[in-house]
C-alpha cells in the first residue's frame, strides 16, 4: 500500500508514525528540501506543475493531500490519468474555495451565518446595512490561519480587496465558542466521527482544542456530528474532513469553515482517542475500514506551540518540560521557531478536565519565553 | 538531537514513530536495503566492522541498539572515539554473554535458577546428575528466540557443541509462568517502571504478553520491579532493559534472560501505556527526564503475528481484520512473510481481560491461513 501525500508540512508529517505502524508506505512531494515532513518526501517539486505531479503520482495507490493548493486543473489531471485522488477534485472545489462551499451548504440547507457574494462596495455595504453595520469580509480563496479574513464596517475599508473577482462577506456571528467537528469518510461510505471538540483561536489562529466539547453531550453532539456526516455525504468528501461550527449565543450551530483533511483542532485524537486523525485518514483515502474514534480518556487538551522558543530550539526545552509534566505527550513538527509559526503541540488526557487543561498549559508554556 | 541506532530490524523501526512526534532525528545503520527500519537507513554497512560504525556515528549525539550483536571491540572503539554509547560496552557484555551475566547476577545476590559453567561432558553430566537428570544447555553468545537453547538430558546428546568455549548449563526449570519486567534508566540515574508483564512463549518465541500480569498486584510487581531497577543500577544500563523471569511453581521469581534494548515484551506499551517503550528508550539514551509509564487501561494485551500469511501480505488482510476489531491497533514490521518470522504485532487495551484477550487474538489470527 502506497500512499502519496502531496505537500511537506506538519500534517504529512504526522501521517509517518501512523504509515510506519501499519506498513503503508508514503511518498511526499514537498516544494523545498528541509521541510516539516522530509524523512517521507520522495520528490520536490511544485504542486501547481501537473507534470511534476503525475510523475511524483505514478506508482502511488491513492494521492491526499497536506493542504488544499493543489489547483483544480492538477487535480483533474490526475484523475484523467486514472490516479484515484482522495479527497477527490468535486469536493475539494469545497475546500478551496469559501463562496461556493457557501452557495453548496446553503443549497443544501445546511445552517451557515448570512452570507452574501458581493463584486462591489456598494453591494458590501447594502450587506453591511442589513446587518448591523458590520460583516465579515473573505477572500474566496487563498486565506487560512486568519489571513484573508477582515471584519469590516464600511466597504471603503476593504477597498483594495476588490477587482479581483467576487468576495463573500458574512454577518459577524454572535457566539459563544467555536467547535470543530472531524469525521472521516471512506469511498465505499463507511463514517466515523470523533466526539465534537471545543476550539479557542488566539489572533485567528487555533490555540487550544478540548476534547469532547464540555457541556456538548447530547443535543449539540448530535447536531455538530449530523452536520458534518451530511456535508461529509453530500459533498462526497473521503479522507478526513473538519467541519469548524460556531456555537452561537442563542444556542444554534453554524458552519464556519471546511477542510478535508486531517485538521489542528483533531491533533487531541493522536494520543487522546483509539484511532487519531492520520491513522484514520491513512485508512479513509485507502478505502479500509475506519477504526474506533472513542477517547480514551474522559478528557484531552491540546494546546498549539506558537512560535516557539526565541531562543534555540524546542527540543533545548525538553529537559525542564519532561521533569515537570511526564505525561504530557510532545510533538514537535521539526520547523524553525519563529514568531506566530505552529511549530508543535502538546496533548494531555486524564480523568479532571481543569487538571488537564493545566498540565497541557504548563507543558506548553516550557516553549515559550 | 541525533541518535544513530545500529541495526534496521523492527525495533530501530518502531522507534521512528517516536522520534517523529519528539522531532528526533534518527540515523540507522542497517546491513542491507530494505531492512524494517529502512526509512531511516542513512549508511549501509556492518556493525562488526569499527571503521562503518565510527564513520556512521560521527555528528549523532548518542548510538544506540536494534540488537546486541555489536562486538565488544567495536563498541569500545566508538568509547574511545569520544561517543556516547548506551547502553555503553560494559553493561551490553552481560546482554552479550548469558555465561558472564548469570555469573554476574550471582555475585550480586539475585535470584538465578542453579547453573553452572561447563567445558566438558563429563562436568554437564555431574550437573545433569544433581539436577535430576535433566538441564537447559546455552551457548554463552549468539543465542535469541529459542536459537542456542537446549534441554538436555545427557551430556552426550550435545557433543557438538563442545570444544568452542566454555557453555552455560541451567536447572530446568519449574515455573508457573513466564514474566518480563521492563523498566528504563538514563545515565544521570532516573529509573522508570513499566509493570510487570506475562509473556506465553510457543517454540521459544514469544507469543503473547498481558499487561500488567495478571495476579501480579503486590508482591510479584513488588519483587519483579526490584530485581530489575537492582540489574539496571548494578550493571549500569541506560536505556530500556528487559529481564524475563520465571514464576517458579514455589512462587519465587528468578531472573532467566536480559535485554538492553525494547524488547517484545514491551510492545504492548505503544499503545497501552502513557510512554511507550520506543519513547522512553529514546528518552533514556539522550538523558531527558522519563515518561509516565502508567497503563492507559486496566488490560492490554499483545498478539505477535509470527510468520504471517502464506499467501500476500499482511496488509491484505486489513480489510477483513479492521472491519471485524475497529480498536485493536496493527503493527506491521514491512516484512515478507515467512514461517515463524516476526512480521508484525497486535495490541488491544481495555476493561475487561478475556474480551482483551479475545479481540487481540481474533485480530492476529486474520494473519494466520
């Protein structure tokens, strides 16, 4: 069993371990040498060169993916040339680009915030209007981690954002938290879904994942997992696929963001479930029965390395972080520190969820200066 | 960090995973392509020949072990070059030799079945005579998986293996089971514990291990626990050591064999402990502080997969296997099968013993034809 990953970040990374105990074999394709994900990448080579990757392809039983790049052109290349592509071009499209996963969940009846395409400033503000005099204004593609993304209150503040093609803004949702909700699909149809989580961001970016959700048992699992088996279902999405929900302050559900593929706010699961998220979509793309999602403890926290070290290496940390916290489990992505840059992350478990939230805190904050 | 491990057997390859998540670089030195560890392979050469070996060291901050069967001159050489070698030359020489380790436990006072060094058959036949007729006959060196091991019951009936040097002869020995207590030690003297486990050998292999052994608790982990931090301190292991025991029929426990390096009896701590044996071996090789080694649940339980399917591979049968034991985690080595070869391992954790057991020996049998 071969599988090709292309891309060379932390989440091809993460999926060695999992190839390594099951005897799959991966091949990355990565653009520079040095990458988080080196010890599996076979070939360099840029993921937008069709050429490059139907020859990085040729061999492989199925393609994933480490991020969602990979241009609509290239990926329909590939399955031209009889490459099974898991998560597949149709549902990717969903994944790559903000306005039509709007257009597709909202056809599909599936709850979202409002939402408006908008080509012009006046049509932002005839939206902004209607909404309180403030929305949220996205690139249809391209954005992540927060970038891309603007809160605005007049359309004369995204000015430069337009004139390259149709925007989507979005009403400024009213939550109380955000939660993230990961299954995994396979072609055959087989689901499995982890227990919905709860995600804190620092300045867009995820910061903490506690795993359930507190207070989610019943209604708001059932609902957070109905949503995305269906969009998981409709979309045709195989692999895993992370559905970011908010959880709004009169109590609904809303889909945030798509993506498909394994996701930060399901690193928890590597330690904290019986199957984690890269086992699970190693298995999903190569259409093997999906493995037990159930925790196995009561309670697991991961909290992101942001950053790092200002000085030295993440690795200089372990002995103080190891002496203070020897059941925290540490993963380190192999990245240079630097400012804002997800360079690792720590997981904990046990039975108290405040006790683990501080040891996962007090194991993280070793990382920092 | 940097750990060249020498040797590309599986256990070189089940620490990869470990150095991954911990953002380890990790170098193997294997005989051959295509070993199991073979994805961090970074040098083909022999372990017996100094000059490979020193060169595969230079830069790597610590050498370490897939197997025992590096030559005392060469470990030495690498001593003398300034390389931190762990477990270092003068412990591994009682890995090395069962006649000077059986010696050495002696005079340290620990439980050892009687034994006796023998050079002729005339001696092996006056220890057969006091022992009841029968004893178990060992090549001092060499010797692993029932391999060098014999009963005997007439000096006669192993003429062959005398005029090489002297031999180990050992009471046969009358045990309710076999136990395995594995613990780590870095070289700044911290020691951890895993507890004691039952290992069920078929033909001189082990087949299966429960973890912790049952009716253990109290006295039996108390003694196992103590017998092995006393190895490890007195002959100065660093790394994982294993000392498999015998649980006599008179409830005493003696020390049969040692390994200094994770052994098969460990497996069940990937997945059914805090810290795996393959984290914490890297671990105590480098000198950071160890990990919790605590079970995640009351049972696990390890099946080995020896030899493996008659026809195709294991990995052809994990869609039978997975669709049927959704929670039991697979350990594939990357081996062709073959009879009696270790190509792999199942472990399964949870409450209740028999179900553990059943769900890990229904999930390995999906290897058997």
């Amino acid at each position: 069993m071969i599988v090709g990953v292309i891309g060379g970040g932390q989440l091809a990374r993460m999926m060695i371990p999992a190839a390594v105990n099951l005897g799959i074999e991966l091949r990355v394709l990565a653009v520079s040498a040095g990458e988080s994900a080196s010890l599996a990448v076979t070939q360099l080579g840029d993921h937008t060169d069709a050429d490059a990757v139907l020859r990085f392809a040729e061999g492989v039983d199925v393609v994933t993916f480490d991020h969602e790049h990979v241009p609509q052109s290239v990926l329909t290349a590939l399955v031209d040339a009889g490459v099974a592509v898991r998560p597949g071009p149709d549902a990717l499209l969903y994944a790559q680009n903000k306005l039509l996963m709007r257009e597709k969940l909202a056809a599909l009846g599936l709850p979202v915030p409002d939402w408006a395409r908008v080509e012009t400033e006046s049509e932002l503000d005839a939206f902004l209007a209607d909404h309180g005099g403030v929305g949220v204004l996205k690139t249809p593609t391209g954005g992540y981690d927060g970038k891309g993304v603007r809160v605005v209150r007049a359309a004369a503040e995204a000015a430069a954002w337009f004139g390259s093609g149709p925007l989507l803004v979005e009403e400024l949702v009213s939550f109380q938290r955000e939660l993230a909700q990961l299954v995994a699909r396979r072609p055959s149809g087989e689901i499995a879904a982890w227990p919905v989580v709860e995600s804190m961001q620092r300045d867009g970016v995820c910061a903490e994942v506690i795993a359930p959700a507190p207070r989610s048992a019943g209604k708001v699992a059932e609902v957070a997992s109905a949503i995305a088996v269906r969009v998981a279902e409709e979309l045709g999405v195989t692999g895993v696929l992370a559905v970011e929900l908010f959880e709004t302050t009169d109590e609904r559900l809303l889909v945030n963001e798509l993506a498909m593929r394994p996701h930060n706010t399901g690193h928890w699961s590597m330690d904290g479930a019986i199957t984690g998220q890269f086992e699970q979509h190693l298995r999903a793309v190569l259409d093997l029965p999906l493995g037990a999602t159930a925790p196995r403890e009561p309670w697991s926290v991961m909290v992101n390395v942001l950053g790092g070290p200002s000085v030295g290496t993440m690795e200089d940390r372990y002995p103080a972080l190891m002496a203070d916290q020897p059941s925290v489990k540490v993963h380190s992505y192999g990245k240079t520190p630097r400012p804002g840059r997800k360079v690792g992350h720590v997981n904990a478990s046990g039975t108290e969820l405040d006790e683990v939230v501080f040891r996962a805190r007090a194991a993280a904050a070793f990382f920092e200066d």
